[in-house]
C-alpha cells in the first residue's frame, strides 16, 4: 500500500466497516479528487492537465502519499506556465505552500519566480490587504512601524539612483534611521565617497551576472554539459556573492578575506567602458600559496553582457602540462587561472 495514512487507517480501524467495506469520511476531499488519488493507488496513473490550485496537492499530502505529492510538484513546476497559480494569488499560494513542510520544491521554486518578478507580489492587491488594510489587524500602530522597520536594512539604497533618492527616500527623512540619511546624502555629493562597508551587496549586479539564464550556463560548463542542458532544468548550484571590488575593495586582500576557504568559485568582471564580461572558474579554492592542479577550471568571454549569445569558454588543453598550473594562489594577487 502506498499510502501510510490508509495502512494506519485500516490496521488501527480508524475507519467504519459495515458490511465488509471500510467507510473513510474525507468531508475536504472531494470526490473528483479523490477518484484521481485512486486512480493513482491503483493503477499508477494520474492525469493532471486539469488540475486546479493546489487543491490535490493538500489532499494527497494529508492521506500522504509521498510518490504523488513529489510528482504533483514536479508537474507544477514544469507546467507553471499552464497553471500561472502564482500569479493569480500569490500571498495565498506562498501562505499555503509555506505551510506544508513536504513542498519544498514547490517553495523554493515560488521564491525563485518571486525573485525573478518581484512586481508578483508587491503589485498584488493582497500584499498590503492582507494584513495591513485591515481595520480588525490586533496589533498596536507603534508595533506595526516596528516591524516595518526591520525592512529598512534589507533595501539597498545605494542602488537607488539621486532622483529617485530625492524625491522618493528622502522625503521619509523623519522616519528612516539619522544615520542612513547622513550617509547616503554623503554619498551622493561627496566625490569618489565609497558606501559604508556593512553594506549588504548590491542586487543590480546579481541581476545583470547572475540572472537565470547565465547560471544555467554556468552549471552546464561546470558539469561538462551542453551549454544549453539546464536551460529547462533546475541547476544544481546555489551561486552566492562572496565579494564585490567596488564594496569590498579592489585589491588583493580583501579578495582573499572573502573568498579563500569558501570551495569552488565563479570570478566575473565587466571591463570598463565596454559591455564585456570575462571570467573563469575555480573547482577547488584560493587559499594557500602556489600553484594548484586541476583539469576542471576554465575561462569565459561574453562580448555582450546582455547578450547570453555571445559567450565563449575555454577549457585547459589535457594533453599539455597546463592542468598543473591550473590556478593561481598568491596572498598579493586576485583571481588568477
């Protein structure tokens, strides 16, 4: 039997049994649903090309069957296009999806889209209808503007352009923190004046490196793929900014401080005054001192940043002894393969 909860509901006689047959009363399941949980019991085909919200969903993962709660997600997933379940409603759908503990794929795949189109939720009539509209919310006022400002690090001011920070930031003077309105008008009118160090990273230049495309091209040459193998795929890797020269500081050091010790790294720069991005990647690590060997590390060029066409990347030559000297480790040098 697939399904724990029919095991526990028959051998425990958590079911009504009149003449020979068990009764199992699913008052929220509906039969249409049901006659599709059976279908799969019992003759391991579903059909889901009509499926509706995530009504099967929460059905299959309350008589817990874990095969078809992996495969409907899967089926979302693939298929969200036909669905657009997210962008129906998409406070209700993370509320439910965040719920259940086994949609986990469901869950990071929304957060993803959600990443990708912000606009989703936050042009969504229920993000601040919600909660916040709502004249019967049981939180005091003072609470509200609490929380809210716990908000106020998570946004990167420094990526708001001087228009925009005139006239849409500062305006709120009164109630954003002193010292980020000190800073960030030093910023702006004070020349060559950096932002200040504790700083969270600027998500423009993830967007413009690190969009969904390019990272499925990243993986697809870390893995010695086709470069288009993961373009309808979930990549495998999780790509996290460990350091930024013009945040972080463009020398050596603070290079090492952040990356060494930390694994395989991806290294991009966009050279000045033009729209190219060059790159390599490193399987191993930079710390040490000397040269390490590897014959998995490689070179990039796009000649168009925007362009994820005009990539070309480069593998060492196995058949010479360059794989020896693949990379490069020195306390007084940046990345170097």
């Amino acid at each position: 039997m697939l399904s724990q909860y029919f095991r526990s509901a028959f051998c425990n006689e958590w079911a009504d049994k009149i003449d020979g047959s068990f009764i199992l009363r699913k008052p929220n399941i509906s039969s249409h649903l049901f006659d599709i949980i059976l279908r799969f019991i019992y003759c391991r085909n579903v059909e889901l090309k009509n499926l509706q919200g995530l009504n099967l969903l929460i059905a299959v993962d309350e008589l817990n069957l874990q095969q078809l709660i992996s495969h409907i997600q899967e089926y979302l997933i693939n298929h969200q296009t036909e669905f657009l379940f997210l962008y129906q409603n998409p406070t209700n759908i993370l509320e439910i999806v965040y719920h259940y503990e086994k949609f986990t794929n469901l869950w990071n795949f929304c957060l993803e889209i959600i990443c990708e189109e912000p606009e989703i939720l936050f042009n969504s009539d229920n993000f601040t209808n919600l909660l916040l509209k709502r004249d019967d919310l049981n939180m005091n006022e003072i609470e509200i503007e609490k929380s809210l400002h716990r908000f106020i690090p998570l946004i990167r001011f420094y990526d708001i352009t001087p228009t925009d920070c005139f006239y849409k930031v500062y305006c709120y003077k009164e109630i954003l923190p002193q010292d980020l309105i000190h800073n960030l008008l030093e910023f702006y009118i004070v020349p060559n004046m950096k932002p200040k160090s504790n700083v969270a990273p600027s998500r423009k230049d993830q967007k413009i490196i690190f969009n969904s495309d390019r990272v499925a091209l990243f993986a697809s040459w870390i893995d010695k793929k086709d470069s288009s193998y993961y373009n309808n795929k979930k990549p495998p890797y999780e790509f996290k900014l460990l350091h930024n020269s013009s945040r972080n500081g463009f020398n050596a050091a603070s290079f090492h401080k952040n990356c060494d010790n930390k694994g395989a790294t991806i290294w991009v720069a966009i050279i000045q005054g033009s729209t190219q991005l060059i790159g390599g990647y490193n399987p191993r690590d930079w710390s040490g001192k000397g040269s390490k060997d590897t014959t998995n590390s490689f070179l990039f060029n796009f000649t168009d940043v925007n362009n994820i066409f005009s990539a070309k990347f480069g593998l060492l030559n196995n058949q010479s002894d360059q794989w020896q000297l693949a990379i490069h480790c020195y306390s007084n040098e940046g990345p170097s393969i």
